[in-house]
C-alpha cells in the first residue's frame, strides 16, 4: 500500500514535462498506408489519445516530409530548455541522411530513435540508421506502442 502511494506520487512529478514526437516522411499517411505493416491508428488519434492518458505531459507533435524542415526542428527544439527530450521517427530518412543523422548529433536533447515496424525483419536497407549512433537508443517493432514505450523512459529517468 505504502509503495503504491510512492510511486504514485514519483510518476505524477515526473508526468509534468515537455516531450516532443518529431515524424518524417509518410508517417502523416499512418492509418492508411500499408495498414498489415503500419496499422490502423492514425497519429491525430494516437496523440489525442496520449493527452488523456497524460494529461500533465505536454506533447510537442511535429511532422515533415521534407528532410531540411526535420533538421530546423530539431534546432528549434534545441532551443527550448524546457524539452526533456525527441522520440524521432525519421522515416524513410533514418537510412538516408547523412545531414538528419548530424542534426542529432549537433543537438544537445536526449533522441530516441522510433519506428512502428521491426526494421530489423525488413529489407537490408532499413537496417542500417544514420541516427542511432547519436541516439540514447532505438525502439523498433511495437506499433505505437514503441512511442509510448520512449514516453515512459523520459518519465522514469
Ligand atoms: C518506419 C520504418 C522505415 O523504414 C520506413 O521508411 C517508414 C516507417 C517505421 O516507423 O516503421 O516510413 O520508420
């Protein structure tokens, strides 16, 4: 009883910041597009539904499918000190860009790579990421669940 009240009071402390979701290229279609490999929610839904689940999180929902816009977010998200940290979902972008793996690089926020699918099943393209290596880590495989699987690392850190 006793622990259940601690931790109660640790999560709601912790539930009181800034997250931002940065998408890339595509990811605006999610719901429609390739439903067997990306499923049937869309994002709107998704975020709507993370602001009931959390209603003190403040979430930062950004989309692009223009790599250069990407790279200015990631600046202007630099910029805010109040940003805990970037859960970056880059698309088809993660196995492309060289400039998009130097943006996180050139940050100081903590990344988290996401991706709905498990990159590694896929084709040997998709394996390799040019944002991992500056990320804190990568989370592949588990639907929108691999977005709320980053939210709840930057809660508990
Ligand atoms: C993706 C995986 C990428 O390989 C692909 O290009 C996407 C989506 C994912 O979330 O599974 O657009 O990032």
């Amino acid at each position: 009883m006793a622990m259940v009240q601690i931790l109660h009071s640790f999560s709601i402390k912790k539930l009181e910041m800034k997250i931002a979701i940065v998408n890339g290229p595509n990811l605006n279609l999610t719901g429609h597009r390739e439903v067997d490999v990306y499923g049937t929610q869309s994002f709107e839904s998704f975020v709507a539904e993370l602001d009931q689940t959390y209603p003190k999180l403040e979430i930062i929902y950004l989309q692009s499918n223009v790599e250069g816009e990407l790279i200015n977010f990631l600046h202007q998200l630099n910029e805010q000190p109040d940003i805990e940290g970037i859960l970056l979902n880059a698309g088809a972008y993660t196995h492309t860009s060289i400039a998009l793996g130097d943006a996180v690089a050139g940050i100081g926020k903590s990344v988290i790579e996401i991706h709905l699918s498990n990159v590694f099943k896929r084709e040997g393209f998709r394996q390799i990421s040019y944002i991992a290596p500056s990320c804190i880590g990568s989370i592949s495989g588990f639907g929108m669940k691999s977005y709320k699987l980053g939210l709840e690392y930057f809660m508990n850190r």
